[in-house]
C-alpha cells in the first residue's frame, strides 16, 4: 500500500500534525508538520533510536547542552536515553520525518510536565 499524508493515519498532538507513515512493534516513520512556535517538552527514550530529517524549513533540537538547527536534507541521530527537545524556532511552517527503531509507544520519560505535546 502507497503511504502518504492522504492515505496515513492521522493524529495531532499541540497544535501540530502528524501521519503514521509505518507503525510497526520495531520500526515508525511518522512525517510532522509544526508550525512556527510549535515545541516539544524535553524528554527521552528507554529503548528507541531516532533519526530526525527535514524535508522543508527549519528546525531546532536542544540535545547534549547544545543547540543545533537543522535545515531542509539535514538529519541527526538521537541515542536511546538522550535527553532531547525539538522546536520550531523559525517563521515558516516545520516539515519532518521521524523514525524510531523500536517503536516509542510506551517508551517516552518527560523532563517536563505535559503540556499537549507528542507523547511517543
């Protein structure tokens, strides 16, 4: 089955969107789309690996006591139990893959309290 933003299941978390491109027990690819302001809580993940890659406008990832922006065709690898927090920091709207090796359902530890943000 072809996979996209039309034929994906749909959720929300904030104001932003997301599709379940892949929702396998070992691997999820889920495109998100946030807009400007949009932001995660720091948090991390027990098991899960996750590869985060731009494909339109810019995004920050707080990870390491370090900052880094990231543009549209970057990636960055965060480890299981990297504690990480991702922002759009920028005008335009934030389009993105995430893909996480195993699944992070029930696999998230908040650094913060909840705020309707992404809880995977």
């Amino acid at each position: 089955m072809i996979r996209n933003r039309r034929t994906a299941e749909h959720y929300k978390w904030g104001n932003c969107d997301a599709w379940r491109l892949l929702d396998q027990p070992d691997l999820t690819v889920i495109q998100e789309l946030m807009p400007p302001g949009a932001a995660e809580v720091r948090h991390f993940h027990r098991r899960a690996r996750q590869l985060f890659f731009v494909l339109a406008g810019r995004m920050q990832i707080e990870m390491a006591e370090q900052v880094l922006t990231l543009e549209a065709g970057d990636s960055i690898e965060v480890a299981p139990q990297q504690p990480h927090c991702v922002r759009n920091a920028s005008a335009d709207d934030l389009s993105l893959l995430v893909v996480s090796a195993p699944s992070t359902h029930g696999d998230r530890e908040e650094n913060e309290p909840l705020q309707g943000e992404r809880r995977r």
